[in-house]
C-alpha cells in the first residue's frame, strides 16, 4: 500500500469511529411523559440531528445551527446556518432561537442538547454592554493568540449569554447532553465553551488567561469580566440537578480505529497521545524528530511504523495574511523536519475544515519542501507567514475531504520506513 492511500484509510477509519449514529444509539435517554425539544451547535450538529431523528423513532422538534454548507436534510428538526470560525449575525438569531425554542418547557419535557466542536463561534451571545462587533473582536483575538482551546473557552464562557451552562439553566426541563469531544482530556464543559455542561472556571480564571496571553479585549469585554455580572452558574447549581452529559465519540476511539488499519497493513501503530496541544510548528518538530529516530535506530518503535496523535495545536499569528489553520503548520514545520526522509505525514481537522480555508489539512514527505522550492517558494518564509496554504497549494499535496459530519479535533498520522 501506498503511503498516501495508507494515510487516507487511517483517516477514514478515524473519521467513521466518530459516526455520530453509533455514539448517539448507544446514549438514547429513556423517552419523556411530555414533549422532547431537540437542540444543537457545532460543525456536524446537522449531522448529530439527523442521527437523532432516525433513532428515536417519532417526531421530535427543534433546532439546531452548524457551519455554512455543513447542514443536510432533516425531517422535523430546523438547520440554521451561521459563520465559523468568526461569528456573525446569523448566528446571533439561531443562539436566539434556540433558547426561544426550550424556554416554556416544563419538568415533564426533555431537552436533547446535541453539541460539538465549533459551537463557540456558532453561538455568539454578547452579554448586556457589548456588542455582537466586541464579541467578534474577542475572537479574533483569541484565535490568533496562541491559547489552548480550554484557555479560549474559558474567556469565552465568561463573555456570554449562553455558554458555561447558561443555555442549559434557561429552561425547567432536564437536559441531556450528548457530547462529540473535540477538546483534548475530553472535559465536556469545555466542548462549544459548555452552552449545556457548566464548570468550576471563574471570571478571575478568565482574567489570568486575558494576562498570560496579552489579549487585546474591547473594553466593553473587559468591563464586563471584571464585572460579578460575568459569574457563570456553578456545577453545584441545583438548576443543573436533573441534567446528564455523555461524550459520544472522541479522539481516542478514533486513534485507536486508525491504528488497527495501520496494523492490517503491516504497520507496527503507536499511538503518541489523543491530547496534545501546543504550538503547532513546536509539536511538528517532537513529532519529526521521533519519526526521524525511528527510520534510523528503530527506536522507540521498530519500523515500519506508523505515529498517530490527536488533540489540539494552536498558531500564533505572527505575520497577518497568511492562509491555513493549525494542520497545515503543522505539516509545513514537520516537511521541514523531515527533508530528504522516508517518512510521510497527514495531518488534518476531523471536522473536514483546516481553519478557514476549504481543505481539512495536508500530505508532507521528504520531499515536499523541495516541491514548494521548485514552485518558486521558500517553505521556511511560508511558515514564518503562517501561509502554508500557499505552499501545499503549489506543491499540490492538499487534502480535502469537504465536510465530515463529526468532530474530534486533529488527526496527525505518521508513516515510517
């Protein structure tokens, strides 16, 4: 088998582990005495939805809001669409309506909050004093920074009328969370900043984050952290009492699925961690010197091997312009690592969408920066621009699946030998 086409059938494997029609089947919560309501956020909640209304077997209403050109055909539950990974308007209506649509329930009905990755930008909920304009602005800021996603969501919790359990605490019905985890250690209150699932994270938490990373908030955002209004509900609240949350599919699970294809292939699989984070050019280079200390002394791992890892990197945005998001740094810094070697590299966004740009990641082997070098590009100033699109673009080694209809963060596969 092909490196390339092995790399594709992990992914693929890692990908179908994630179907959310396994994971939502197996945590079906036991139907009510009233009405159920359906709601959702995130990159495959479309997908969560229509898996919902298969299984459950009757009609259910609801709504939920995904990513633009992320939705597909339901029955009897709404699909709104709004921007990802900016917020915009629309997505200020739909986090609307769906508090509209659970805020008359009563104790006998039930709330089914189907959420995943991509549901902070897909929810913006600017508390009272800032804007829809402040909350975007807070965005950016975060997004190019260099913070983990859990640093991210905790800012963002605080600077919301929805998220840190608030969606979850406007409604008397209970509530049950199913959970796609794209959050590495798969914290649930962390997925979508936890519009459903509140934690112990407080607005001075998110003040440390606002000083650690230099964050250049409005000052109507500032106002409000430093303000008790900002407080998040507890995970003590009694509102919470009759709620439950399950994670339905995560990195791990599909690591390990991706594994047992590079085993069939005749691969010795090792499976790095489904949790790293960090910046992403600094990760590529861990994982181009382990790869590199494989092909030459098989050590850690005897080659043929293949290197899986998962979780989640960040960029900091060092020069603006730039196109592609955390996968293709990654690759970009990794085909550095690894010039000249026989090693070859996929690392890509589960979700099917590589930060803003229209493919999920890249392909790298030893000789992709040379490639880019014949295109007329210098690989080290395209990475030093966070524009490695450009450089896979020209080097024709773009991987690009449209969207997958799940989410589970980052996957980076490795094949040595």
């Amino acid at each position: 088998m092909k490196h390339r086409d092995l790399l594709e059938a992990m992914f693929k494997a890692a990908v179908d582990a994630a179907d959310p029609m396994t994971g939502i089947k197996a945590h079906l919560p036991a139907k009510p005495r009233g009405k159920t309501v359906v709601i959702g956020a995130g990159k495959g909640a479309a997908q969560m939805a229509a898996a919902f209304e298969t299984l459950w077997g009757e009609p259910v209403s609801g709504v939920v809001v995904t990513r633009y050109g992320y939705g597909c055909e339901t029955r009897t539950i709404d699909i709104l669409e709004a921007a990802h990974p900016v917020p915009d308007a629309a997505g200020l209506e739909a986090g609307q309506r769906l508090r509209s649509e659970i805020a008359g329930l009563t104790e006998d009905d039930l709330v089914v909050a189907l959420i995943c990755g991509g549901g902070s930008a897909l929810l913006p909920a600017p508390p009272e004093g800032m804007t829809l304009a402040d909350e975007i602005a807070v965005n950016e800021a975060l997004l190019a920074s260099g913070a983990p996603i859990s640093a991210m969501n905790t800012v963002r919790k605080h600077l919301s009328t929805l998220k840190g359990g608030r969606l979850a605490a406007a409604t008397r019905a209970p509530v049950v969370s199913l959970i796609v985890s794209d959050i590495p250690g798969d914290n649930p209150a962390h997925v979508a900043s936890g519009p459903t699932v509140p934690d112990p994270a407080t607005r001075h938490d998110a003040l440390r984050v606002v000083a650690q990373y230099g964050l250049d908030l409005p000052p109507a955002a500032l106002d409000h952290l430093n303000s008790p209004a900002a407080d998040a509900p507890m995970p003590d609240d009694p509102v919470f009492a009759r709620d439950s949350h399950h994670i339905i599919a995560s990195a791990g699970v599909s690591l390990e699925a991706a594994a047992q294809v590079a085993r069939e292939a005749g691969f010795t699989p090792a499976i790095l961690s489904d949790a790293i984070e960090g910046e992403a050019r600094e990760v590529a280079g861990v994982h181009a010197a382990i790869a590199r200390e494989v092909l030459r002394r098989d050590r850690p791992f005897a080659k043929p091997a293949v290197l899986l890892s998962g979780g989640e990197t960040t960029v900091t945005i060092r020069k603006k312009g730039g196109r592609g998001g955390r996968n293709g740094e990654f690759a970009l810094a990794f085909a550095l690592g690894i010039e000249g070697e026989n090693i070859a590299l996929l690392a890509a966004d589960t979700d099917g969408i590589d930060g803003s740009e229209d493919n999920a990641g890249a392909f790298a082997d030893g000789d992709t920066a040379a490639r880019m070098r014949t295109a007329g590009l210098d690989p080290r100033g395209l990475l030093d621009a966070n524009d490695s699109y450009a450089g896979f673009k020209a080097a024709e080694t773009l991987f690009e699946t449209g969207p997958t209809g799940t989410n589970v963060n980052d996957f980076r596969a490795v094949v040595v030998g």
